[in-house]
RNA sequence: GAUUCCGUAGCUCAGCUGGUAGAGCAUAACACUUUUAAUGUUGGGGUCUUGGGUUCGAAUCCCAACGGGAUCACCA
C-alpha cells in the first residue's frame, strides 16, 4: 500500500518516540477527572470552584498554534472540545526542554490522543482554558484527519463527501459534531421508547432473527444456510409471529427493537437491515393503540426536545396529542373530492385512471384502493396522522374490521408524507388466519414474491387461543429521521449498507 | 433494476471552446511565551477513479467499468 506523505512522516516520528523510550501506545490508565463542556459550563459559573484544583483531561488533538515556546493547542474528548495552554518551562521546568522541544513540537500530530493536566484560567481574549503542567502522548495517530475550521460559528473546509462519512463513519463523528449529535439523539429515543414501555409492565423480549419460515411482513427475505442442521433459515422480515406466540403464552405485554433485514432495494428511505420495535399488547384493540401511539412518540419528542414541534425540512411537525384520524376512504375523499367507499373493482379501476394512478390488471380491489391513497394522499399527510381501516387483502394478520365490509381493524400513523407505524387489532381466528395464508400461498404461487408463507406452529399456537391482541410496529430508523431532521436513512445508521470499496491493499 | 449528475493533492475546491496541473487548509523547515480560520518567510506533495478510443496532443471530447448522490420502480 502507497502511504501519504503524511503517512510517512507520522511512522516516522512513532519510530522517533520508541528511540526516545516514549511508548506511543502505552498500557496504564491515565485518570481523568473533568470532561470539556462541564468545565466550560462550570468555570462559567464560579471560577473559584477551580481556584487551586488540578484538572486532568485526555482527548485528540484538533489543532494547533505554536508560538516559540508556548502554544495553543484544542483538544476534543467524547463530549466536546476545550483549549490547552502549554507553556515550555511550565511542562519543562528543569534544564531538559526535551518534552516541549521534541515530544510536543515535533512528534505530536493532530488526532494524537493526549492525557494533560493543569489548572484552568482563562485567556486574555476571555477563553476558558487548561494550563497545562503536565503531558503525556496516549495514542499516536498514523493518518491525519480531515482538518475542518471554524469562526463565529461559521464551519469551513467541512467534509462533503458523503460517501467517506458513510464508509469511514470514525472519521466523521470525529470531524462532525452534528453527525455525533443525531446518534446521541437515535439513542435518546430508543432509551425514551423503551421506559415509556417499561413504565406499562410490557416484557422486553428476544426472539430469533434467524427463522426457518419468514413471516409477519410483505417482502423477500435473505436466505442463510445452517450446517449442522443442513437446512436453509431466513433472516427474519419482522418478529411478528414471534411476540403473538408469547401473547398465545400468556404475556400481557410484549416488545422487541428488533433488527429486520429485507432483500430488496435501497434508497434514502431504506436500507437492508433497519430497526422496529414491535409490541403486541392482550385485550387491547387498534383504537387503544393509536391513543398508546400518540403518547408515545408526544412523549419522546419532548424527552428529545422538550416540545411537541421539530423541524423538518421546510415544515415545523407537531407532535402534540391527538393527531389526525382519518379512515383511509375519507383520506382519499378528502385529497380527491372523490366517495370510494361503496365502489366495486370496476368502478375503482377507472376512478384510478382518471386520476392518472398507475395501474395493471393484476390489482385486486384493496390493491387498488391502496393505489390510490397511495399516490393521492400519502405525500400530502406532513403533520401525523392516523389513517384507518384497510382493504382486507393488503392485511393478512389483521382482525375484520367489527362493522365495516371488507376492510380490516388497521392503522398507518403517516408523518412528513412517510408511514412511521403500522398496527392492528391482531387477527386471532385461527380459521380465519389459516384461509389468509392460504389466499397468500395463492398470491406467491401467481409469482408474488413477497406473498406471506403459511406457518403451521403459529397457527397451531392460534388454535390454543390468542386473546384479543393490539399490535403495532414502528420504524425506528424513520422516526428517527424525522426527530433529527435527517434526509437520508444513512445518516441515522452508523454504517449503512454500501458497495464494497474498489480495494484496500 | 431505469434515468440523470458527479469522481482533480490528506481535506475543501479552481482548471474556459483539447496544448501537458493550481489555490486555501493540512504537511516540512525557520521565527515567535496569551493565540484562536494565529501570523511571517521558504519548501515538498498529483498515473487528474480505472480501462479503452478520437487526436500531433486528453483532467478536458467519446465508450465502458467501478464507486457515490438524486429521482423513479419494489418496499418500511
């Protein structure tokens, strides 16, 4: 491999430290006893409270000004970034300036990691700083960060390149603190999702990722090979059947964040492996679950934010409760002026042509009416909304709606035009479930790939007796998006999918 | 999978209708003991993603491959 100039020089100096008996990359602890922020925000408010305390920090070098025998030097730790003064003859103080003189000056590079210890003052120009008395190199760095600048607030030389921020996603939490910020927010809504469900009573459960039967979604799974066993598994597409057994077992409450992996395309809205949290609640039904729902996602954006509104794009979105309910036929009465609700296939099918939805003659009535919201209304639903009562066919797991024909006891909760949730008063009629996979096995034998197999053991667990059972599935990686106000699904996953890079040798 | 745009130094970007590569930061050397996009002086650094083609001559024009973005289709 062609190293940099870079490169070169930095193997170099680490070659100069091991002659000089410094250890790069040295095993005992260096203890730290303060963080950046905290001193920042706490020097702020009474400086006394540092008078006469040795402070000891350790982080990254991000850049330097070397002035002869002094210098300033910021440093970055986990939560931000913090000035360093080093003067020479205060971490040199005897005859030997060999630690400013050599180590510091010409064997320190930006990225090293440093341990410092010193008092905090503050500049001249009014900057809390570390005075620093001691200094020890922690980590040595073999290749340069990207370095980005900064002025009043105004960022220059940020990295664009998206793509070095997906694959080397190391180097842009280092260099982009927005990019670190929408991570602590990822993991502040699933902590905040999870003590809401906690403080319910609901079991936080495991179930397998690698299933013999894929089932519980619409879509075309990844296949795996077991050799001990010699039979082929799936990753799972959802856990839904799962989490049904265990109501089936006699849970009141069950929840997963579970990893689901679908074999299909990928654009900003997907990815092969994405993140729900499936909960599946006893005696409950779809209409209790959109007001759990409401309460939920209100509850975390204020955990987030401490409001109900975030910014999203061009919109500002509300969280507060209660949301939109429409029934999917009034939603598409409502952005069409047009009544579906008592329309035959026939009549559906040239409703839809009239209004230029795109159409094949393969569509089912329910196929059509989704069609239609889907390009009609979908888009236009920003604030969230819950839409209601879907066509029977696009719902193989979902209860018959109690009064309505033909279509089933189901929600989308639709938020900056995207679906964040999808729930229903679970179907438990096992006969009436059997006749559903059956009507799938059907569908797939017609060539639709994602057509849902027929799970024997689940029906079997339905036929000991599934309470009336709420279900709901969010996407975590899409609420996320929305609640950091992120344009593509990359930039809420550490390390989206990507081709695999030409070559690295 | 389709359409379209993009790929130049470690990073951010120039490079016109083809004439043999440029800036800022970073880096190296020297100076500077309160600077903050530190500063001053002087250097080094590029198979212009890869492979073909057109041409006397290609970073530039054409074709293909690879990688990325956007939009569309499937889907969450």
């Amino acid at each position: 491999m062609q190293l940099s100039e870079h490169e070169v020089l930095r193997r170099q100096a680490l070659e100069e430290l091991i002659n000089l008996g410094i250890n790069p990359y040295p095993a005992d602890l260096f203890e730290v006893n303060d963080n950046s922020v905290r001193i920042k925000t706490d020097f702020e408010k009474d400086a006394a409270h540092y008078e006469g305390r040795t402070i000891s920090l350790a982080g990254r070098i991000m850049s330097r000004r070397d002035m002869g025998k002094a210098a300033f030097v910021v440093i970055q730790d986990s939560v931000g970034k913090i000035q360093l003064y080093i003067k020479r003859d205060d971490i040199c103080p005897g005859e030997d300036k060999q630690l400013y003189d050599v180590l510091f000056k010409k064997l320190l590079d930006l990225g090293d990691f440093i341990g410092v210890a010193g008092y905090v003052f503050r500049t001249k120009t009014g900057e809390i700083s570390l005075h620093v008395q001691h200094l020890k190199l922690l980590s040595k760095a073999l290749k340069p960060l990207p370095v980005v600048k900064e002025k009043e607030g105004e960022v220059f030389d940020a990295v664009s390149d998206v793509e070095l921020r997906y694959r080397q996603r190391y180097v842009d939490l280092n260099i982009n603190p927005h990019s670190k910020e929408v991570f602590i927010q990822r993991s502040k809504l699933v902590m905040s999702m999870r003590n809401f469900l906690n403080s319910k009573q609901y079991v936080e459960v495991e179930t397998p990722i690698l299933q013999p039967l894929y089932g519980g979604a619409a879509a075309r799974p990844f296949k795996t090979h077991h050799n001990t066993l010699d039979m082929t598994l799936y990753l799972r597409i959802a856990n839904e059947l799962y989490l049904k057994r265990l109501i089936v077992g006699g849970f009141d409450g069950v929840f997963e964040f579970a990893k689901d992996f679908r074999n299909e395309g990928m654009d900003r809205f997907h990815n092969p492996e994405f993140t729900q949290m499936e909960l599946y609640v006893a005696y409950k039904d779809y209409y209790w679950m959109m007001d759990l729902v409401e309460e939920m996602v209100e509850k975390i954006c204020i955990d987030l934010y401490g409001k109900t509104e975030v910014q999203v794009g061009e919109h500002i979105i509300n969280f507060a409760r209660p949301w939109k309910r429409f029934t999917m036929f009034e939603a598409i009465q409502h952005f069409t002026g047009i009544d579906i609700s008592a329309m035959d296939e026939a009549a559906l099918r040239a409703t839809a042509k009239e209004l230029h939805v795109p159409i094949d003659n393969t569509m089912g009535k329910g196929k059509l009416i989704d069609e239609i919201f889907g390009e009609k209304c979908e888009a236009q639903l920003i604030q969230p909304t819950f839409i209601t009562d879907y066509p029977v066919e696009m719902s193989p797991l979902a209860k018959k709606h109690r009064s309505k024909d033909g279509l089933v006891e189901r929600f989308e909760a639709i938020c900056n035009g995207k679906e964040i949730c999808n729930a229903f008063s679970e179907l438990n009629d096992p006969i009436d479930q059997r006749k559903r996979f059956e009507e799938q096995l059907e569908l797939g034998k017609r060539g639709d790939e994602e057509a849902m197999m027929l799970d024997e053991d689940f029906l079997r667990a339905l036929e000991y007796g599934m309470p009336p059972t709420a279900g709901l599935g969010m996407g975590i990686d899409r609420l996320c998006m929305i609640l950091t106000n992120s344009h593509s699904i990359q930039d809420v996953l550490l390390f989206p999918q990507m081709r695999p890079e030409k070559t690295m040798e």
